[in-house]
C-alpha cells in the first residue's frame, strides 16, 4: 500500500513494501520475522512494526484511524478498516494499496489515485490535510519534484495558507530537520529546495534561507546536475547555508537541533566564506592550500568548489579534495624515530615541515627527505646549547 504502489503504477523502482494489516501488526510482524529469521521493531504507541530479514525491509501498519489534538501534533490512533487507514494518508496517490491475496490490478482507490497519477498531481485528500500534520508541506514539494508532478490548485491554496499561518514554523526542531533531510536526500535536492525557498517554506525554518544563487550554482560543468558528490545531502547543506551570518547559522542550528554533523557542515562553510580571499590568490603555495583547508569539512570543501565562481578558487580547491590532502610525508615516526629524532613535539613538528616540502616539490626524493630530517635534528641539537629555537631552526633550515 501506498508510496510502493505507487511507484509500481508508475514503473519506479520499489525500496520498501509497506502492508497494513486488518489486526494485530507487530503480531504477524513477529511471526514474519521468525520465519525469514529476521530482526523485528515494534512501535506499540502506532501499532506498527518493521521486519528487517535479507537485506530487505517491510514495514507492517495496524489499520487505523488518526485524529490530531492541534496543529502538527502526533496523531492519536485507534485501530479501524482499510478505508480509514487509507483516508489518513498525505495525498491521493499514496491512498491506493492492492488487496493481498488478490489480483494485481486489483487497486483499492477510493479517492482518485489513480486518476491523479495519470494527470500527474499531488493533492490532498481533504481541506485540512496540511492543518492536521504541516509536514506534508515539505513532502508535497519532494513528491512534485521527484516525479515530475505539479501540486494541485487547491492543494497548493491550503499549502501556501499554512505556511502562513506559521504552522511550518511552529513544528518541533527535530521533526523540522527530518523534513529537511528527507529533501537533501532526495536524487535531486536543488530543484526540491528551490521549490521550497520560492513557497516561502524555507524561511519558515530561518528567514535568512531565501538565497537560490549558491543552489543553482551547485554543479558540474555548464549547470549540470552533480551526480554523486562525496556526501551529498551534506553539500547541499553547505551551498545552502554559506552565505549565513555566523549568528544566523548559530541560530540554525539551533532551530533544527542539528546534530554534530551537521554542526560542522554548517560553521565550515560560513567559516569557508571568509577564506575566500586566501584561496582566490594564485600565489598560494599547496602547502598554505593545505593549511587553509585540512580541519575544514570536506563536504563544506566540496560545496565551495561546485559553488565558487573565481576560477582561482575553484581550480585550487578541486587539486586539494583530488590530490593535496591525501599527500603523505613521505617518512613516518618509525623511520624518524630511526635517524635519530627523539619522542616528543619535536617528532610531529618535522613531519609536518617534511609534508609541507614534499607538497611544495622540495622534497622529491627519499634521500632529500632523509638530509632534511638529520639537518632539522642538528638544528634541535644546537637549540639545547642555548642556540636558535627550535621552531626558528626548522623554519630556516634549508631544504636538501
């Protein structure tokens, strides 16, 4: 029932079968899940389980009746028909399911499905749909998105009415952020968030997220979709907060109860905004690449590629994500610890200057790397008579 009927009617692929059960749920749940010998969640409060078994999943409903208390409260459930469950759903084209056993075709629809399907519509099933759970907002906008569909006339009346009324903004933090990441996950998450920020939903969660420039240039070439950038969901985070304030994105977070995560997605990408000027200098050793970049997230990182319009910034920062920050020195402790570098700070601080010269070209070689380890000891030796430091030796040591 549901969202896999739907795909199937469209010819999507089926991630997860859903089935409502006239009965006990998590009791069939249970028997299920022994006989594929499989693990089983119940959530008693809603009458539902999940049977997890062979890398597949269902997700088992007790037929039900919901009724809310106020506006985006959790429903109170009381067990009911198929009927009932069906007229609790978001929207008519996730009201279907097909009668098991039955015939394949046989589709229970009693508020036109099917129909919207062929049109390609989202709408409702009654007037105070977005009133009683102001979360399908947020999916009415991923179902127009993901399928190529349009919201109903009406249906984006109502939308746009609670949006106004400030029922989005008056949903929990976490249940905001789950919304919120259900779109960033979604196969394309820019059209999904533009929709989203041109409804004014967006600023219903911050109102300084009004900003489609960073979004739309989220790509790959000439305005191309990116197909699979590292962590995705979280570079779509990034593009969308990186033109915040430090205080609008303190207040994000905040606001959507960001777990840690996303916690740094969201100040390195603000952070990344002032580095700006750094990066855009052509003069920027690999090594100061590194040093700007290295604590950054790389998720921030890859947003600020895609996003950037100074060609500068964008060369250099695709050579770091692609080839400076996966450079070694060259040497590790062991073999320092071999040429006569004693345990200490001092072991860390040459590794350091030894990867910075091999990022920079001046340490090419093993030998070259080996005369720039014994020279930098030497240095650190004469620091003990009551010579030079030895931070002021291995700066100026030379190179080898």
């Amino acid at each position: 029932m549901g969202g896999p009927v739907r795909d199937a009617l469209l010819g999507r692929p089926i991630k997860d079968l859903d089935f409502c059960v006239e009965g006990d749920a998590p009791a069939l749940a249970q028997r299920l899940a022994v006989e594929l010998a499989g693990q089983t969640v119940v959530h008693p409060r809603f009458g539902t389980a999940t049977v997890l078994a062979a890398g597949s999943r269902f997700d088992l409903v007790t037929a039900r009746r919901e009724t809310y208390a106020h506006p985006g409260a959790l429903p109170r459930v009381t067990p009911s028909g198929i009927r009932d469950d069906l007229a609790r759903r978001d929207f008519s084209i996730n009201a279907m399911a097909i009668q098991l056993p039955g015939e394949p075709s046989e589709v229970l629809d009693h508020w036109g499905g099917l129909e919207d399907l062929r049109l390609g519509v989202v709408r409702t099933l009654h007037d105070k749909s977005f009133i009683d759970d102001p979360t399908r907002v947020f999916r009415a906008i991923r179902y127009e998105q993901r399928l190529g569909f349009r919201i109903d006339e009406k249906t984006l009346g109502h939308l746009k009415d609670a949006v106004d009324r400030g029922l989005v903004a008056a949903l929990s933090p976490d249940r905001l952020r789950h919304e919120v990441e259900r779109i960033l996950e979604e196969e394309n998450p820019r059209m999904a968030l533009a929709r989203c920020v041109d409804l004014g939903v967006l600023q219903a969660v911050h109102p300084a997220l009004n900003d489609l420039d960073k979004l739309e240039r989220l790509s790959v070439g000439a305005g191309s979709e990116p197909e699979s950038p590292p962590g995705k969901p979280m570079v779509y985070l990034a593009a969308l907060v990186s033109d915040l304030s430090a205080q609008e994105g303190e207040e994000l977070i905040g606001r959507l109860n960001m777990p840690e995560g996303w916690r740094r997605t969201v100040r390195d990408s603000i952070r990344l905004r002032g580095m700006v000027d750094e990066l855009n200098d052509d003069s920027l050793s690999p090594s100061g690449l590194v040093h700007l970049l290295e604590d950054v997230s790389v998720e921030a990182v890859t947003a600020l590629e895609l996003t950037s319009v100074d060609t500068v910034v964008k060369q250099g920062v695709h050579r770091f994500l692609t080839e400076l920050r996966f450079v070694e020195p060259g040497l590790d402790g062991r073999d320092l610890l071999q040429l006569g570098v004693p345990p200490g700070p001092l072991l860390g601080r040459i590794l350091s200057r030894l990867r910075d010269d091999v990022l920079d070209g001046r340490a090419a070689t093993d030998a070259g790397r080996r005369r720039l380890v014994r020279r930098l000891v030497k240095d650190s030796m004469a620091e003990t008579a009551g010579k030079p430091s030895s931070a002021e030796a291995i700066k100026d040591a030379g190179h080898g």
